[in-house]
C-alpha cells in the first residue's frame, strides 16, 4: 500500500511580511492551514535583535506541535540566520553544513540541511537549501548538493527530495542540472501549468523548487496566493502530495 505525504518549501523572509509585520504565528497559521507532514523553511532568525531575538524555527515548530531542525547559515555572536526542517512524523538529522560560496560575489553564506523522516517504517530522505544569489557560486552549490557529500552519499537512497529557495529560473543551468538527476514536482502534473512563487503580491519569478527522486509519484502541486500569503513573506509557498510505494 503506497503511503501518502505532503511537503511544504516555504521562505519565511525572517517572518517580516510584506506589509512589514514581524510574525513567525502568521507563517505558522499559513503551514497549518495546508496541512503539511513536513516542512522546508529558509530564512529564519533566531536570536537576531531584528525580530526581537525570536527563535523563529523553534516557536513554529512549537506552535505546530512538529519536531524541528535548524541549520545556521550565518552566525555573529548569538545571533544566527538559516534553515530548518520540521516534521510531524519522526525524525533525525543527518548533515548539516555549508556549501561553497564566493566570498567576493556574496556576503551571505549558504548551507543545506539534511534530514531522514520515517514514514510508517521506511525512510524519506529531505534535504532543504537556500542556493546564492549569484549563478557561478549556484551552480558551484548545486554540484555539491547531487555530490558525495549530500544527495549521492551512500545514506541518501531513495526516495529523496531535494528543495527550497534556489534562485534559480526554470531556463538556468542550475535548473536543468537538477532537473536532469531529478524530476521537478511542477512539471510532474500532466496538463498543469507551473506556478510562480516570487515576490508574493505579484508573483513572476519560479525560483522555489521540490525536485524529487524515482520512488514518489507526485498527485497534487499547489502554490496558494491568497491575502494572507501575499502579506505573510515576500515568497508564496510551494506544496506537493506525493504516494509513496
């Protein structure tokens, strides 16, 4: 029998909405809404003077009542920034760490986020990511991401999902680097047109991803734009249902 699950991607913007309000329980009532067994979350403060030194994955989490794990892509003092994985199923971390990055293109640093969630007994491996803003240092992190390290390591069978906010277009080489390993969930519904996910109030831009591996079949893709995702972050989320043999 073919389990069924649902995966959320989701850049929170450090909870600041569009209409500048700063609210991890908006993001969090958004995720509730759509019911997600697990979700990818980036750009998350936690203990930044910002957002009033909120740790914003660990108060989502709590207010879901989902297991959580944080990786910090950028740390000063206590002070850090990144990305997490929550689950209402059981769930273990397996890596967490940085991927390359051009210290003279960006002064952000990047990472990704692994862990291996346990659905009914067997393992579904998620890794979540938030690529560079610059095409060279992307296509660099995407290298490393499919690399031994990460998706092509011994412990990441499949089935796996790699996704989050990649500032990539569907037209890019990054794009088509990790489409040509893994499926893209947009372009897995027969007769769908892909939805944009970038900026929320007008979205245009295609930059978040849930590519999957052979193993899921995907049932159902939503992007939802409604008056409370326009306001909650700059980004919408993207959602895919998936049955798993």
């Amino acid at each position: 029998m073919a389990a069924k699950i649902r995966i959320m991607t989701y850049n929170a913007h450090s909870c600041i909405g569009s209409d500048g309000i700063i609210s991890p329980y908006r993001i969090a009532d958004i995720i509730a809404r759509y019911s997600p067994d697990i979700v990818a979350l980036q750009e998350l403060d936690a203990n930044r003077a910002r957002t009033n030194h909120a740790h914003q994955a660990r108060e989502i989490a709590k207010y879901l009542e989902m297991d959580f794990h944080f990786h910090a892509a950028m740390e000063v003092e206590e002070e850090k920034y990144g990305i997490a994985i929550l689950s209402r199923l059981p769930s273990r971390l397996v890596r967490a760490g940085p991927l390359p990055t051009f210290r003279w293109i960006s002064l952000e640093s990047r990472g990704a986020l692994w862990a291996s969630v346990d659905i009914g007994g067997a393992d579904l491996q998620i890794i979540n990511t938030h690529l560079g803003l610059h095409w060279r240092e992307r296509r660099l992190q995407a290298e490393a991401l499919l690399g031994c390290d990460w998706a092509s390591h011994s412990g990441c069978a499949q089935p796996f999902v790699i996704c989050g906010d990649m500032n990539t277009l569907p037209f890019s080489s990054v794009y088509r680097r990790f489409s040509k390993a893994l499926s893209d969930v947009q372009l897995s519904i027969k007769g769908a047109k892909p939805l944009s996910t970038y900026p929320s109030r007008l979205p245009f831009a295609r930059i978040d991803h849930i590519f999957a591996s052979p193993g899921l079949c995907v049932e159902r893709v939503d992007v939802p734009r409604t008056h409370r995702t326009a306001e909650a972050s700059d980004h919408l989320p993207l959602i895919a249902d998936f049955s798993i043999a």
